[in-house]
C-alpha cells in the first residue's frame, strides 16, 4: 500500500514539474492551512446553556441517531473526526455552548465558563473560535435582538457580546493562537419594512459599543456576518452585506462572508479579491446553499473549488480564516464534519497545484487560448495520488477508507446515546 502510493505520488509529481510545480513544497505549505471546525455540527445547534428551540431563521432537518449531548460528547466526537482529517485544525465555538453547572444567562458568561473547552484545546493542540449566540434565547423577540426598539432587549445583547469577547480574548492568550470572533445577527423583517435605517442605525450604535473595548488582535480578531435573508426575514435583513462590510472597513473590523447568504447566482469567490484590497481581514463560512441557505455538507463544486483558488492565487491565504458552517442532520454528523473539511483541505491542493504563474502569463498576454486549455486540462491532472500521499504522510487513512473508523465509532459510542 505504502508502496504503491510512492509510486503514484512520484509519477504525479513528475507531471506537475512539467509545469514548473513542485509538488513537494505544496505539500509543505498545505500542512499550514488551519480550517476552523464548526462544533454546531455535532448537536444540530442545539448547545448545553439553554434547552431552547433553535430560532434566528436557521433550521436543521434530520433525525439521524447520535448526537451529542453534553459538552464531553461534543468533545469525543471532535476528537474523532478530527483523527481523520490531516493537520492541524481549529474548533469553533457558540457562546450556547459553556461547559458549566452553574446557572447562568448569555450577558453573564464569563472565561470560567469555557475552562475545560480551553483545557481539551491545550491538549489537543488546538486554535479555538468563538460566536455570541444572538438567537435561540427569548430575548430574541420579534425577530430582533441587538438591534430590537425595546432598549432592555439591546442592552442584553450588548453585554451578550461584550462578554464573548472577554471570553475570546481569553481564548487567545491561553492557546497563544489568535482567537476569530464572529459577530452574526438573525435580525430583520418578514415583511417589507417602511423604516429599513432606524434598526440598522441601532445596530451600528450597539456594535459601536459592543466594540468599545480594546482587545489585542494578538488574542482576538472581530468579524461581522452579513446575510441577504433567514427564515422569517425574507424581506428585510438589518446587517445587510452593505452594512456589514461598511461597518468593517470604517471600523478596522474583519468581514465574514458566508458562501449561502447571497443571491443565488452570486459568488463569495468573486468578492475575495475586491475585498481583500482594501486590508481587511476576511472570515469565510464555507457552507453549500441548495436553492436557498440550506447549510448542506460542503462538496467539492465549483464555487468551493473556485473559493480555494482565489485564496492561492492572490496569496490571501495568510489573511484569511477558512471556518465550515454547515449543519446536516440526516447523515452521521462525524462523517459530515469530515466531508466537508476534507473537501476543504483538497480544494486548497488542488489550487495549490495550479501553475499560477504559466496561467497568469498566458493572461496578461491576450493568449486566452492558452489559458483556457491549461484549465481544462488540468481538471484531469492526477491530483489524487497527491492528496492520497498527503494523507498517508500526515498518519490519516486513505481515501474512503476513514468510513470504516467512522461507522465503528457510531456502533460503539453514538448507537448508545438513547
Ligand atoms: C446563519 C449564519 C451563522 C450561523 C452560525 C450558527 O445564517 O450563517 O453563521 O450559521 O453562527
Ligand atoms: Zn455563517
């Protein structure tokens, strides 16, 4: 086995050298590459503070058996998938999801809080992220929550969000890794409003003071969602990517483009560019949208493929942070964390084994021809056997042959979960 994926990874790398890539370098910078897991995967973001009906316009379908229901649960089942999948990673957390026995509401959670999600991490070797939960609470009323008209209700969510980033900065001294804070909220209109600034100019002021603290970006780094519309405000979302993105590089904040929260012929891919001229630092939600922001397991389609390619292209991997967000809950929700991520991490080789240079040439030539050939061609290039090898070299199984640990761990650990 060892063996013959030698051979195939040689026989590759001679291919690629054709075309002036070394194969081996790749392999090197692709160990870098961190991707934020999204531990909302492993309980339908359901969480352990509150036993609250999911709300903000998101929903999760699917009864598949298994999943967690404590925050050890939650840990074990990462600690799985995260054996299958190569290098080193990092884990997002929701504010929903304290590891605590004390009672305790969103506007109070303190570091204490989060203290054995920050021992496992210590242990695991791994980056934590963090989100305030603004949804799933009854204080998300009427569809709003920081930038609701009642004042009471704002100023919950206020110290909702200043407590995360306590907690985040905490995060970032503890693990020494930069901790990627990520501001999302469900609030808008089902129906079209008259009044579209008033709750966008309550939602400027509350972030202004959400963000009135200063936090070393050595520990955290803040990041707004945009979104085009939820369940239940089809008409009219308050952080639009307008406001989003404004409020971002007016006020030294990083934007976080989720792929699903745009038109549906509309692309992240063709934003990364534009964006990241401007200094800003980006967050990605990588999610598959099915006709609308359905959160489906990540594949390999175009738009992840095209996404990985900008990334390397323009050299943005450095100043971007590749978090999943998806949620599926009619598949083994282990094997859904390392489809997605795997996906992922493939993509970005597949786009680190482009001939950047030749192709841009070509461009810059008029020879659009070239161009286009190489890129067709290169579909069918033998990829594989280097992402083979990779996973070999980095100790996790070989192609589908991590289903097999997978469904042993759902017999012994998540049938048993009644
Ligand atoms: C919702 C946003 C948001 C959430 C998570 C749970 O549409 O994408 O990022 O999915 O924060
Ligand atoms: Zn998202």
């Amino acid at each position: 086995m060892v063996n013959s994926l030698a051979k195939r990874y040689e026989e590759a790398r001679m291919i690629y050298s054709q075309l002036g890539v070394d194969t081996d370098l790749v392999l090197e910078k692709l160990a870098q590459v961190k991707i934020s897991l999204h531990c909302w995967q492993g309980d339908d973001v359901h969480g352990f503070l509150r036993n609250e009906e999911l709300s903000g316009g998101i929903s999760v379908t699917g009864n598949y058996p298994g999943a967690a229901r404590t925050p050890q649960e939650l840990r074990q089942d990462l600690e799985k998938a995260l054996t299958v999948i190569p290098g080193k990673h990092k884990v997002n957390l929701h504010a929903i999801y304290a590891d605590t026995d004390e009672k305790v509401d969103l506007d109070a959670l303190e570091p204490k809080h989060f203290k054995p999600w920050v021992e496992w991490a210590k242990e695991q070797k791994l980056g934590l992220d963090f989100n305030p939960s603004c949804f799933s609470h009854p204080n998300f009323q009427d569809g709003f929550s920081i930038s609701h008209p009642d004042e009471k209700i704002r100023k919950f969510w206020i110290m909702h969000c200043k407590a995360t980033r306590k907690i985040s900065e905490y995060f970032g001294k503890e693990l020494k890794q930069t901790c990627v804070t990520n501001f999302w909220f469900p609030d808008g209109y089902k129906d079209v409003p008259v009044d579209r600034m008033a709750p966008r100019r309550r939602m400027k002021e509350a972030l202004d003071e959400v963000f009135s603290e200063k936090i070393d970006s050595k520990y955290n780094v803040d990041t707004i969602e945009s979104k085009l519309f939820g369940i239940g405000s089809e008409s009219y979302v308050v952080g639009s990517h307008e406001f989003c993105l404004s409020y971002a590089i007016k006020h030294d904040k990083a934007i976080c483009l989720d792929v699903g929260h745009f038109h549906p012929t509309e692309t992240i891919s063709n934003k990364l560019s534009a964006i990241a001229l401007f200094d800003t630092e980006i967050l990605l939600h990588v999610s598959r949208p099915v006709r609308w922001d359905s959160d489906h397991v990540v594949i390999m389609d175009d738009e992840l493929q095209e996404i990985a390619k900008e990334l390397v292209r323009n050299n943005l991997l450095n100043k971007t942070h590749i978090g999943l967000d998806y949620f599926d809950a009619s598949i083994n929700r282990i094997a859904a964390w390392v489809i997605g991520s795997r996906n992922m991490i493939k993509a970005i080789l597949r786009a680190m084994l482009e001939p950047t240079e030749l192709l841009k040439e070509a461009e810059a030539k008029g020879d659009l021809t070239t161009r286009l050939v190489l890129l067709e061609e290169l579909k069918s290039f033998p990829f594989g056997a280097i992402w083979d090898y990779y996973c070999e070299k980095m100790g996790v199984p070989v192609r589908e042959s991590w289903l097999v640990d997978v469904k042993r761990y759902e017999t012994d650990v998540l049938m048993k979960r009644k």
